[in-house]
C-alpha cells in the first residue's frame, strides 16, 4: 500500500509514491502547461502517477490515496480551489475532478501547509508536536501546525505570515494592505532593496543584472559583502520580530525556515534568530529550535501524500 | 454537586459557588491581605468558600472541585506560581497548598486564562470554538482558546498579546522590550498619552487631575471632546493591527475586549473594529464578531469554576 503525493505548481507538477512510514519510493515531474487548461493539467497529473506506479511494478489499486497541495487559496471541506492565479484557477473543484480522474480519494491544500506537514513528518519538523514554517519566496508563505494538525482558523486559508502588518506605512503590497511582512523579507523584497541601495550610490562587489536573485546577495553576503549583508540583515531583523509575536501568541515548539533562501543556512538563519531572541527578550524562558527545512522540494510531495493518510484514517474514524 | 470559583487579585479575593452549568449560585468577596502571607491568604480563601457553602446550605462535601485564577505566571501541570508580584509570590506550589487547605481537587491558571474560558462558558463567547480574549487594563492580558481549550504553548504563559513589538523603535515596555503593544494600548498608555497632549499645549474638555483614568478619556471621547478621541484612536489603532496579525496567524472564531474600557462600549469598539478590518482588508473574507466581554467581575469567578470542572473530567476520561 502506498500513497501519491503530488506537488501542483505554477511551472512543474511534481508527484511521487510514499509508503504509510512517509518514505518516498520514487518521484517524477513534468511541466504543469497550465495555459492548455484544468482537464489537460489533470491529465499530466494522472499518466505521471501511472508511469510512477508502473516503474515500481504497482498497480494504481495499490495507491490508496491521493494528496495534491497547490499555490492559491483552497477551501479543504469542499476541496475546491478558490484561488490560483498561477493556474489560472478559481473556485475550481479540485478534489472531485482529480479524484474522477486518478479513481482515488483525494485531498487537497494550500502548498504551505502542505510543505509543513511534509517536514513535521519527515523533515526538520520530526519529533514536534506544533511547528510553524514559513517559506521565503517570490512571497512568503506559512504553515501553522497546533496538535499535529494543520490550523486552518476562521477564513479556512490558515496562517498567512507573510501578511501581519509590521509597520503601519510600509511598502505598499499586493493584497492592497501595506507593511505586510512579505514587503519587507521576501526573496523579491531583498532584491529590491538591494537594488535601491545601488541605485542609491552604495557599492557591493555584487552586481546588478536581469538574473540577480535573493541567492546571489545571499552568496555576497556569506562572503562579507558590506551592502548584502544589510538587505539580508534587514530582512532577518523583520521576520525575527513576526516571528516572535508569532510565539506570544501560540508558541510553537519549532521555528522552520523553507524556501530558497533558507537554503543558504547560516547567513540567514543566523540573524532570524538572533532578532527572534532580541524581541522575545525575557519571553523566552527556554531554547526555541529555528531550523531550516529539511525535504527541499520533497516536501511537497511528502506532505501531500500525508495529506492523504489523515484523509484515509479520518475515513476510517467513521 | 457544585464548583468552588476563585478570582484571585493583588486587592480582593471573589470566589462563588457555580452549578455544573455554569450558573453562579453566590458569590462573596473578602480583602486578599497578601501582605500577611501566603498562609494568610488561603486561610481567607477557605473561609470565604465555608461561608458561601454555609449560606447555599450546602456541606463543603457537596464543592467537587475549585479553580483559581491568580495575577501572575503559573506553571499548570504543577499548580506552580511562577511569578505574582502584586502577591508577593514566587514559586509558591498553589495548587497543593489549597488544595491541602480545603481538601479539594485544585486546578491554577493565571487570570487572563480564567476570564477567557469564563466568557467561552458564559459570557461573549457562548457557542465559540475558538477566540481570542483580550483584556485592556493597567497593562494588555489575554487568553487564546482553540478547540476550545487554552492555548498555552511551548513556554507555558500563554498567549502575551500585551507584549507583540508593533513598532521596532517604539515605547520601552517594563518588561525590557520596545514597542509592546501595552505600551500604546494599554489603559495606562492611553492616560500616559493625553497628559503628553496636554503638556505639549492642546486642549481639551477634560482636565488632568491624580485620579484620571482611561474611563474619564473614554467618557470624555464620547462626548465629543477631540483630544480624548485622539488618544483613543490611537490606542484603537494598534490594537486593531495586532488583532489582524492574530486573526492572519490563528483565526479565532471571535475576538473578546475585556477589561474597564471595554465597558465603556462603542467609543473604544467602534475604532478598533474599524482598524481591525482596515488591518486585515481582502483576507477578511467574512464577518469576524469583536465583542464587549459580557461577565465582568464574574468572568474571573466562573471561567475559575470551569477550570475545576475540565479537571474533574480529565481525572475521569483516566
């Protein structure tokens, strides 16, 4: 018996087979092809879990569930997809056509929470017993885990870190509010910065360019560039404070950092943390673990097909 | 069969008997005279409990239980009072002391704790799953319930709203931080406030005197005057954003405003559920009650009751 996991992404459908201990047997990907619609994106993701359930010798009756977490809103009850601009999707009933289509359950959610139940399984997470991830990307995103179970909260979309307001006039951000966190420490928001600081006058060894990314300052800053090392620290100083009024208010056991730039370890990680000790202050009566994510782009996978044993032993409940 | 409710303060002891509904029976108070010592101060508590059972003509056989609600840090699972300076206790084992005392079972909890799970029991939060309660006085106390139960994470203490940093270089906060919220929201920051006003020059309706208080800026506010409602804008304001991180980072069912210019109504509700929805914008995607705490004096007495009975029944499920 094995479960399928499947990553949904605006470029890439990533997918692979986990056994119920939360081992990956094997993944694949293909390109998403999100322009040619919902049924053909379905259809990739279907002849992927048949090719991956036949280079293991498996029959799609061995898979006994599906999990697929996804970039944009999802309403998990109904699993239906409110949202996905990078699908093109809205108010799409997710669950019902892939589980028409693969003749499996299926579980659907946000890519966030998927990521941090993969790592709460299988990654950095192991051993917690409530954990909050946020990953640092294009945006930033988070997953909140109270009891073993993701918190989806009132509105259903669960914790959306890269939205808390950190300074009342601050950047302007997409969602229409300003000075939300993700203005001020995602990859994009660091690279702005750093270009600003440029366009400014202040020298780096770094140079500017089409492809400079959150990596490449991240890389300068490691190796002691003056000007990287502030857009880094800049950026570690507000996700140290979000994250602490994070831990006043719930107290995770675990801080995870995902995403490209946690990636690069300490010359991130270690700000985080020490803005994270610096606003807790006499808060913090003990060690709270920040770690970086452990699965990469396994996470996804993982964590979906997690998804899909809750969904199997919720059943089961019954 | 009843509990034994008591809201333990720096100045008064309130305690009551409550029926396993949650209907408060009688309710009496005594002066807490905390400067006579620990011992002092559960000999008034049992004294206090005998009268009322004596009065209901009950046997103190007929209480299966109390809970106690105390100003300070606690230490549930060991009955342990952290830290209660309005007390003058440090690492005093309540729970065995009282329970010795009045040969009951005895649970602890720090008092923000006790007055949430009241207002969930009793009072605002009557049918809520999950809330965040938020009580505004000399400082900023507050108790998180999810799944119904107090949210007391990894630390022990809770949920501290009175302490998220809203602003980096903000107010410093007695507790050894800068930009605590209950340095801009807290009754006293609002007094703390218009007596900055006034000693810059501006005018208002109402004059300073030694006994000025939040009430006074808050009645004054409603009658127009525009200093106060200035100042209770600007408490409004921080509250409302710190509020919206919350409701990003956990999503409550409700959120509670206790405290004395809860009371006060919608002078200080109005703007707070005002910046709570300019805060949250598009990720508020439906209605979010924020509700004047309903028990007052009470809340502490039967939220205590409460916590006796989820110890009754936790021993039983055993």
């Amino acid at each position: 018996m094995c479960l399928l996991g499947i990553d949904l992404g605006g470029t890439t459908i990533k997918a692979g087979l986990v056994d119920i201990k939360g081992r990956l047997l094997v993944k694949g990907q293909v390109p998403t092809g999100a322009a040619e619609g919902a049924g053909a994106v379905l259809e990739r993701i279907a002849t992927l879990a048949g090719d991956l359930a036949r280079g293991q010798g498996l029959a799609m009756q061995d898979i006994k569930g599906a999990g697929i977490g996804i970039p944009g809103s999802v309403e998990v009850e109904k699993g239906l997809v409110h949202l996905a601009p990078n699908l093109f999707w809205r108010d799409y009933p997710l669950r019902a056509e892939l589980a028409a289509r693969l003749n499996l359950p299926v579980a659907v959610d946000n890519d966030a929470h998927v990521a941090a139940l993969g790592e709460m399984w299988q990654g950095a997470g192991q051993g917690f017993n409530s954990l909050l991830m946020v990953t640092i990307g294009t945006g930033i995103g988070s997953g909140l885990i109270i009891d073993g179970h993701i918190r989806r909260g009132v509105f259903g979309y669960g914790a959306e870190m890269g939205h808390v307001k950190m300074v009342r006039e601050g950047p302007q951000c997409h969602c229409g509010g300003r000075g939300c966190l993700e203005t001020l420490a995602s990859a994009t928001a660091m690279v702005r910065r750093f270009r600003e600081y440029l366009a400014a006058g202040q020298s780096s060894r770094l140079q500017d360019g089409p492809d400079l990314g959150a990596r490449e300052i991240l890389t300068a800053a490691a190796a002691g560039d003056e000007l990287a090392t502030r857009v880094v620290d800049f950026a570690a100083s507000y996700l140290g404070m979000a994250l602490a009024n994070a831990v006043l208010l719930v107290g995770p056991e675990a801080i995870i950092i995902g995403g490209g730039p946690a990636q690069a370890g300490e010359v991130i990680l270690a700000p985080i943390r020490k803005y994270l000790a610096e606003s807790l202050g006499a808060w913090q009566i003990k060690p709270l673990p920040v770690l970086a994510a452990r699965l990469g782009n396994e996470a996804g996978i993982i964590g979906a097909a997690r998804l899909a044993l809750e969904l199997l032993e919720h059943r089961e409940s019954f």
